[in-house]
C-alpha cells in the first residue's frame, strides 16, 4: 500500500511524501502507521479522526485533516493523506 500525505496552505502544496508499506499488517494499522510517519516527518502531533474524516476515508480513500482535528496550532490550512494504490 503506497499512502501520499500533503501539506496544503492558500492552496498550494507546501509539503508532501509518500510512505510504502508492503507488511501484512491489516489496511487500518497500515494507514495509521503511515500517518504516523508522515506526521513524524512533518514534525506534527497526530490529528484526532473525526467522524466526518473517518466518512470521508471510507467514501473517497482521501481525507483532510484541519485545525479541528489537531490539539496543537498549525500554520497551515490542512493535511490531506491519499491512497495511491493497495
């Protein structure tokens, strides 16, 4: 499973990565794992899921994470993960 995190502020892309990950785990640990390395790597604390994340996920394979799913401050408009390919 390959999932693609972006940064988005004024729409345009700030930041972005993508994280592989070929173990057997099961696609929800997958998914949080790779937000957690994405998160890491864009020094973030970890965004709470929302039930309208989580709707939205399920329905599009995409969400976007903004200021109400984060505890702390952000100093950009949203976080967005994506699942390239499973």
């Amino acid at each position: 499973m390959r999932l693609w995190g972006k940064i988005w502020k004024d729409n345009h892309l700030l930041q972005d990565m993508v994280v592989q990950d070929d173990s057997a785990d099961t696609r929800t640990h997958k998914i949080f794992h790779a937000l957690d390395e994405i998160c890491y790597a864009f020094d973030l604390s970890k965004p709470i899921w929302l039930d309208a994340t989580i709707r939205e996920f399920q329905r599009h394979s995409k969400a976007r994470f903004y200021q109400d799913s984060f505890v702390e401050e952000i100093s950009f408009d949203y976080l967005e993960i994506q699942i390239l390919e499973e």
